[in-house]
C-alpha cells in the first residue's frame, strides 16, 4: 500500500516538475518579455511597457491577423465538409475495419510534416505533378499558379490539420446510440431527417472540438505558408516567428504570442462551457 | 374478455437467421385488433427478433407479414404505422420530453396547434404534463418509461410495439405500470404487442399469451389456457409452478377414464388422447391443485399419498408445503391460511394425506 502512495506521489512530483520545467517556465518568460523593451544589442531591457501590445492594433499586423484568421475558417471549413462524411462512414462500418480505416488517417503522421509540406509543393509548382498531367491532357494550354498562392496555403493546411478534424467527429459519432436512429425511423423521420435531426445534434461536441483542434493550429503553423505561401499569405504564427528570429524584436514576438495563447485559451473554455452541459446529458443516459 | 375477430397483423410462415444461426423457424401469428398479446419466452428465443421485424428494422428470410391484409414487404420502418417503445428507451437526449413526444407528430408535418394538443393530452395522461420542458436526463426510471410509452402513443399507431419495456423498473413501480399500461391499452383501444420474460407480468395483462421456445412457438392462447391447460410440458414449466409426475397406464375404464400408476399410486385418470395400455405418461398438477389434510382430519379424497411434510414455506397469503412421496419424489402444494383454522400450519416431519381432486390433473405425454 505504501509503496503503490509512494509510486504516484513519485510520478506525480515528476510530472510536476515536468510541466514547471517545460511549460511554465517557459510561458512565464514569454510572459514577462512580453511586457519588456527592445534592445538592439540584447534581445531586451528591464524596462516595463504596454508598447508591445499596443503596436498588434497596427493595421499591418490586424490585417494579417484577419487574413490568417480567414484561411484558418476556410480551412476549418473544408476539413468538416471532408471529415464529417469520413467519419461517420467509419463510424458505421463494422468494428474490425474501423481500426484499420482510422489507421489509415494516422499512417501519415508517422512522415514528419516538414517533409509532406515539401511534397505539396512538388506537387503543385509550375513544373510540378499536377501542372504536367494537366498539360498532358490538354486540359490547360499553359501552367497554372498554383503555388505561392491563398489556395496553396489552405490546401496545405487543409491537408495537414484533417486527422484532427477526423478524430474528435469518430469519437462521438461511434458512441451515438444506434438505437436512437431506429427509434426516429420508427417515428417517421427518413434517413435525411435522422440525419439531421439526431446525427447532427449529436455530434456538435465533436464538430466544435475538432474545429477548435483545426482552427488553432491553422493560425500558427508558419511553416506551411513560408513554403507554399510567399510573402503574401503570412499566418499569425509568420509575424511571431520572424519577430524572434528576422527582426529579432523578441518582446513584440513575445506579445504576439501571448495573445494568441490567450485566444486560443478564451475559445476552449468558451467549447468547455457548452461542452459540459452536453456531455452531462449524454453521460447521464 | 371477448376475443376481436378482426384480423390486424398476420406472420406467415416468418424465417429468420443470423449467419448461419436460425433465430425464427417457421413463425405464423395472428394478432387481432385491439387485443394485449404478450410473447413470452426465455432470453434468445427471438422475442425481440419478431418485434424488429414487425417494426422494420429487420427483414424476414422468408415468410411473409400482411397489415390489414396486405403484404408490408419491405417497407421501412418510418412508413410502417407501427410505433416502438425500445427496452432501453431511447429518448432523444438532446431534446425536451416535449420534443421527444411531438417528434412523430413532426415528421407527420401537422400543425404547431394540434402538435401541442396532442403531445399535452399524451403528457397528461401519463401524468406528465409538468415536466414538458425537461430533457429526459433529469427524470426517473419510471418517468423516462412513459415518456417513450407517451412517444410512441401519441401517433396513435395501429400497432404499439413494447419490448421488455418494464423489467428495468423495481417491484412497485413496475406493478404500477402495468396497471397504468393495460389502463392506457382500454383508453386508446391501441393493440399492444409486448414482450417479457416474466411469466406472471404475461398472465396477469395479456388478452392471449405466445409461449415461445428456440424460435418457434410452442403455444397460443388465453392467460387461463396457457396455464391450465399447456400443450406441453415445457410450456407447463414455463408457465407458473408445476408438479411434475411420472406414471403410466394400466388400462382404459371408459371413454374419458383411464387406471393408472403414478408414483406408485394407482388412481383414474382423465384422458382422452388415444393412449395404448403401459405407455409412459406425465401428470401435471398445480401446487395449488394439490389438498394436504393431517391424518386426523376428516377428508373428501378419493385417493392418496402417504407424504411427509419436509419443508414449509410463509408465502403471505398462502402456504407453501414440500411433501415427499413414498417413492422419494417431492411435490410442492400450495394453500391459502383457513381463517377458521388458526392453527392451520404443519411441523416439518409431520406424515400428512395429499392428493388432488378428481379431473383436475393435466395428463400429457412425453415431448
Ligand atoms: N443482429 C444479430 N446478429 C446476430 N445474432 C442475433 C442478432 N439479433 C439477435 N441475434 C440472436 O438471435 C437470437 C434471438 O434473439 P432475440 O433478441 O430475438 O431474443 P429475445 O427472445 O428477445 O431474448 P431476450 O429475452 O434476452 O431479449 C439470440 O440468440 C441472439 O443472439
Ligand atoms: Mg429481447
């Protein structure tokens, strides 16, 4: 008995320090020079300031602030409309090929992202994939831009952020009660009101949730739009990188982020609110 | 209770497997309008399996199922007008007990009006009129039932299907709702269909009761049939407590009489099946069929056996004896406390009479 306390008071203390270590610390320092002054020759200087925060409201940064909020919905957008079916097929399917199908979502992580981000853009370059087996059909007389543009980006994103969109949907999907589509049907409602009636409500936790787990990431992976994007299509996760690492204004980058996070962190308690009262019903069932 | 001749639903010749596992062989039933029928039977005889398929959610191998005299084929189950009230409910938990009522309404497109007429007076008379707005999380076992009974009802189906639809509920309020169901039965003059493997719930509510057995059904009949007159022994075991005795015939007395040897009691016997002299025989009697006198007692039995009281069991309203036979064998009797014997009880050991009135037995053969 004292030596199973012993064990989790051990893995709790190590995981504690683990997030004190990794998490806050580091957050906490974001924090603080988020609040600090440049400094040319030292990163930044004891010298307290809102400036930081101040400067985000700068129509250059707004501006792509919204651009980037724009193709994270679309993207959002577009991982649903190809996520929900896939789901719900998968959802449906029998249970020995279920694993197998959600598998099949996951086997691509196992590539690192850098590396199939690079492989979209073969793809889609004035001499790539596409571009050739188009011309080769003579279905456009000369190659289109593709690359280096908005569509480029969110298909990127798009591309990258689906599993997140897949996973959450299965999950409640599968857990809806087959029985509450046999009791529509015996009330009346044909397959398209049982959708929409039962499988759509049903499953909004999963849409909002891997909306959020879609939405989030799209306005910072700033390596997406450095590769496929240029200099046009800039994420929210572009101006904090290249505050740090081009312009080397880490206070501001550092400002940048911390709004962000707190976005981010203002919409998951906003989807834990309506969430609760959901799950509260379908854990009383 | 007078049996209606109109003929709503009928399973003809109904086959069913899963894979390779027969769960209906050659099922033919016929389900009167209005009546309470009940299929009973242990768990995995393909009671529920009926049900889905009357509903729609399963189609037959083979057979056929007429509504009103006409084949219902494949319709699915939102055009059949049959309603369901599931085992485990199933109400929509994310929508009001209001809601989950007026759904069928709904789909049928009828007015906001006479949505709200009608779902209200279903509420009402399940006496649920106060908890409209609720969602179906925050209310009882019991209440969550008539939610998915007033669901089901309010579409006023031809047909209303109920699967087991009370055996998650405990003792009280599961002998209140049969009440409330068979009240609700006569009020709406709905034909229920309802599925249970308990066979006191089957008797005591049913206008005719369906044995089934492995698939296929054993017997047809009124609550009364059913338990005093069962086809076979397997339905007499079913069906309420039994006795069980083993015998044989000695020979024919006359048209309805035979001699026979039961436990080693020699004694007449009605029977009327053409049975040769020395065929085996088994002898049903009730516990409640059985009369047990003291040896002092005066008594009006024409035959007995010598028993012992072994056992003896308070039941209430009645006592409940364990006697043994002199062949060993042990019969249960059943009788109700005598108000002018205060005394009337036995002491385990106690050597006592026990027979049966003449003509109540039930002899079957073996099946
Ligand atoms: N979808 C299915 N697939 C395979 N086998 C099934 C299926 N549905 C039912 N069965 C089998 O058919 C048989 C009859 O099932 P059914 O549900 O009709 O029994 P039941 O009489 O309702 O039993 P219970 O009292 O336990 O509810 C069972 O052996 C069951 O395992
Ligand atoms: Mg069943």
């Amino acid at each position: 008995m004292t030596e199973k306390n012993r064990l989790r008071s051990l893995s709790i203390l190590l995981i504690s320090v683990w997030l004190v270590l990794f998490v806050l610390i580091p957050n906490l320092m974001i924090l603080v020079l988020s609040i600090l002054t440049r400094d040319e020759s030292q990163f930044y200087r004891w010298e307290y300031t809102w400036e930081n925060y101040q400067r985000l409201f700068d129509p250059v940064y707004l501006q792509v602030f919204l651009h980037s909020l724009w193709m994270a919905v679309v993207t959002t957008l577009l991982c649903l409309l190809l996520a929900y079916p896939f789901a719900y097929f998968v959802a449906q399917a029998p249970k020995r090929w279920r694993n197998l199908l959600l598998l099949l979502v996951i086997i691509p992580f196992w590539t690192n992202s850098l590396i199939r981000t690079y492989a979209i853009k073969v793809i889609l370059g004035t001499k790539g994939l596409l571009n050739t087996v188009l011309l080769e059909l003579g279905l456009i007389e000369t190659p289109l831009r593709l690359l280096y543009t908005e569509t480029a980006v969110i298909l990127g994103l798009t591309y990258l952020l689906l599993p997140f969109m897949i996973l959450p949907l299965f999950a409640v999907l599968e857990k809806i009660d087959p029985n509450l589509n046999e009791a529509a049907a015996d009330l009346g409602a044909n397959a398209w009101k049982r959708f929409w009636r039962i499988t759509v409500p049903l499953s909004l936790p999963g849409v909002i949730a891997g909306s959020l787990m879609v939405l989030l990431p799209a306005l910072g992976m700033f390596y997406i739009s450095d590769i496929l994007g240029g200099a046009k299509n800039l994420v929210v996760g572009n101006i904090i990188k290249s505050q740090f690492l081009d312009a080397r204004d880490w206070p501001f980058g550092s400002a940048a982020s911390v709004t962000l996070t707190v976005v981010m962190a203002l919409m998951l308690f906003a989807y834990y609110r309506v969430s609760r009262n959901q799950n509260r019903e379908l854990i009383d069932r | 209770m007078t049996k209606p001749a109109e003929i709503l639903l009928q399973l003809r010749d109904i086959q069913k497997s899963f894979g390779s596992r027969t769960v209906l062989d050659h099922v033919s039933l016929d389900i009167y309008n209005g009546e309470f029928l009940t299929l009973l039977g242990p768990s995995g005889c393909g009671k529920t399996t009926i049900l889905r398929l009357i509903a729609g959610f399963e189609y037959p191998d083979g057979g056929e199922i007429l509504l009103n005299g006409r084949p219902l084929s494949h319709a699915p189950p939102e055009q059949r007008p049959i309603n369901t009230v599931f085992q485990n409910y199933a109400l929509f938990p994310h929508m009001s007990v209001f809601d989950n009522v007026a759904f069928g309404l709904k789909m049928k497109r009828l007015g906001k009006d006479e949505i709200r007429r009608r779902v209200m007076e279903v509420l009402t008379m399940v006496r649920l009129q106060d908890y409209a707005t609720r969602r179906p999380t925050q209310l009882s076992g019991g209440q969550q039932q008539r939610v998915a009974l007033a669901r089901a009802a309010v579409n006023e189906p031809a047909l209303l299907l109920l699967d087991e639809s009370l055996s998650a509920l405990d003792f009280k309020l599961r002998k209140q709702m049969q009440m409330e169901l068979k009240a609700l039965q006569r009020r709406l003059g709905i034909t229920f269909v309802f599925v249970t493997h308990d066979q006191e719930e089957a008797l005591s509510m049913s206008d005719r009761v369906v044995v089934m057995r492995e698939g296929h059904i054993e017997q047809i009949g009124t609550p009364r049939q059913i338990y005093e007159q069962p086809r076979t022994l397997y339905v007499a075991n079913f069906v309420g407590d039994s006795n069980i005795l083993e015998g044989r015939i000695l020979r024919r007395l006359d048209e309805r009489y035979v001699e026979a040897e039961v436990e080693g009691l020699v004694c007449p016997l009605l029977v009327k099946q053409p049975l040769t002299d020395g065929s085996p025989i088994k002898v049903l009697l009730r516990p409640e069929d059985l009369r047990v006198y003291e040896l002092h007692e005066p008594h009006q039995l024409e035959f007995w056996f010598d028993g012992q009281v072994i056992e003896r069991n308070y039941k209430g309203m009645t006592l409940e004896s364990v006697i043994r036979l002199p062949n060993g064998k042990q019969i249960i009797a059943s009788e109700f406390f005598d108000e002018n014997d205060p005394d009337f009880d036995y002491t385990p050991g106690e050597k006592v009479r026990v027979g049966w009135v003449r003509n109540w037995e039930r002899v079957m053969t073996d099946d």
